[in-house]
C-alpha cells in the first residue's frame, strides 16, 4: 500500500489530509470522530483577537456603551454571546483535546497584532498544543496604510510571537500582497516554520429589501473548482524557494484535490467545507481514493510525489507566468 506520510511544522504525520480551523473542531466528539476517520492532526478553530482584548479590558465603558448610542454602532464587533467560548475555556478545550485524542493539536490565533496574542500563545502552549497556526485575518480599510506598513505588522507579529513560544509556528496569509514571494521570504526570515495558503476573505451582500449589509461565510463546494487553483498556483510557485513547510487550504473535495496539491509541493492539504457540507466520513472516504489513485498511477508514497508539478519541476515553468496567460487568452473560442 502507498506510503501517504509526511511531515508538517516538525510533525509525523500519517497522512497529509488535515482537518483545518473550522467549527467542527469546537466539539470534543467529533476531533474523535476525526482521529477514527484517519485525520493525522487537527487544527482547532480559532481564538479572535477581539475576544482577549474583550476579556483583558472588560468591555471598556466606551466600547459597551458606544455599541447602543446608535443602531448601527452595534454592528461594528460582535457581542459578547458570539464567542461560544472564552479565551480561558478555549484554553481548557486545547486541554481537553488532548487528553481525548493521540494526534497532534494545533491551536490557532485569528488576529493581526501582538497585544494580548503574546500572552495567549504562551498560554496554548502550556495548555499542551503541539504547533500554533497565526490567522492573520486583516482587511486594511485606511487609505493612510501603506502596503508595506501591514507587511511589517505581519512580520513583527511572527517574531513576537517566536520569540515567546518554543512552539513550530504557521502564518495563514492571504493572497492579497503585492509579491507573496518576497512575503513568503520575509516570513520565513521572521521565524515561520510554514505558510498556509489561502485565508479566504468573507466579503459582505447587500440584501436589497432591508437594505442591510449581509455576512454570510460561502464554503467552497465542488462546484467551485476555481477555489482550489489559486493556493495551487502559488505553492506550486514557493515549493523549493522558501525554506518554510506549505499548507494547501480551500477548495479540497475530493482525492484529486488533494493529490494535485501534493504535486504543487504541498505537505498537507486541509479541508474543512467538504466536512461541514457532507460529514466527517468523507474524510475517510477520501483517503481511500487517494490510495486508490496512487496504486493504479504506481506511487510508491506522497514524497514521491511531492512537488513534481511545481515551477522549478514541469518542462515548462512559464505555465505559472505571463507566458501561459497569452497562450490561454489566445485559445479563448474566436
């Protein structure tokens, strides 16, 4: 039988298909659940940075009483009862979780400064989490925000933050930087031991009857396979130029995803939208496909794989630049 392991932020895993931060991960029966299905590790859904500013200021007058003077004031962070659990209980479920399952726990951090993060990352560590995964969920509204202040933000973040913990360290970015190499790079410089790409950015509707503006996270499903290229396109672009582990997240459905991601140069590919939408068995399901897969294809393990179809690996590696766009546009039906 192919050898699906494989390593991530110093981790033996046994399998490169990993739960990533969603709220499936809230519930101590289904990380079970998860562990039963093959899952060689899981990343807990996040702690926000407004929840342990929340519990470190106590919901300063003006905030509290800011949040009523108007309708609309109310809308600008959530309320308290949004967080089903507070920083210190989302302490003891990193306990609790370990002490219910054998695979690694991952704890993850949803934020974009240091603040309290320093203090709740040392925190998580102690509570027994085996890596750390940094959400660094940012939408710079200020047109005064230059793009190289946040990419200092950033890179101060992770320094900060590795020099407080022993813990391997992951930075979930965005796709929105003006050379994601160079961020990789920088990263990487600033202490990450891996990227995880793409966070995915849950952009508001307006319903027209109400007029009001409506947040609704979208899953990705497989009939949007388009979610999948973008992470593709640039790990296949980072894999051998970084010295950091990747991580394909959005848009893995099936093995095929999660095959393709490998042969970018990912060392594992996460999924959460395929679970939520049609269950925690499908995780099984796809592992047994991607055996399948490599049996009839003659792959001997994921390594074998791993990065065959990066840029530096296909005869073409113009593919992932301007060339391959011209010769896409160029075949486009006349």
């Amino acid at each position: 039988m192919p050898d699906l392991s494989t390593t991530y932020l110093g981790l033996k895993l046994t399998s490169p298909l990993m739960p990533s931060a969603s709220p499936l991960a809230k519930s101590i029966d289904n990380i079970k659940r998860l562990e039963d299905g093959g899952a060689p590790a899981v990343v807990l859904h996040s702690l926000f940075e407004e929840q342990i500013k929340r519990e470190s200021n106590e919901l300063d007058f003006y905030l509290t009483h800011g949040a009523y003077s108007f309708a609309e004031a109310l809308t600008y962070l959530p309320e308290p009862d949004v967080f089903h659990l507070t920083p210190d209980q989302y302490l003891e479920h990193i306990h609790k979780a370990k002490e219910a399952v054998k695979i690694p726990i991952i704890g993850s951090l949803n934020g974009v400064s240091s603040g309290g993060w320093i203090k709740y990352a040392r925190l998580i560590e102690q509570a027994g989490a085996d890596a750390l995964e940094l959400n660094t969920y940012f939408v710079p509204t200020d047109p005064a925000m230059s793009g190289g202040r946040i990419e200092d933000m950033l890179t101060e973040l992770v320094s900060d933050v590795k020099r407080t913990v022993s813990l391997p360290i992951a930075v979930k970015l965005s796709p929105f930087f003006t050379s994601i190499p160079n961020m990789a790079k920088r990263l990487a410089h600033a202490g990450a031991d891996a990227l995880v790409l793409f966070n995915r950015f849950y952009q508001p509707d307006f319903d027209l009857e109400t007029l009001d503006v409506i947040t609704r996270p979208e899953l990705s499903t497989l009939q949007t396979p388009q979610a999948l290229r973008l992470p593709l396109t640039w790990i296949a672009i980072l894999y051998g130029r970084v010295n950091v582990d990747l991580a394909l997240t959005s848009g893995v459905h099936c093995a095929e995803d999660a095959l393709k991601a490998m042969m970018a140069g990912a060392n594992v590919a996460m999924m959460a939208s395929e679970l939520i939408l049609n269950g925690l068995d499908r995780l099984p399901a796809i592992r047994a496909d991607m055996i399948r897969w490599m049996e009839e294809h003659e792959y001997a393990s994921v390594a074998q794989m791993r990065g065959s179809m990066s840029q530096k690996s296909v005869a073409f590696p113009a593919a992932f630049e301007r060339a391959h766009y011209m010769r896409a546009i160029m075949n486009l039906p006349q």
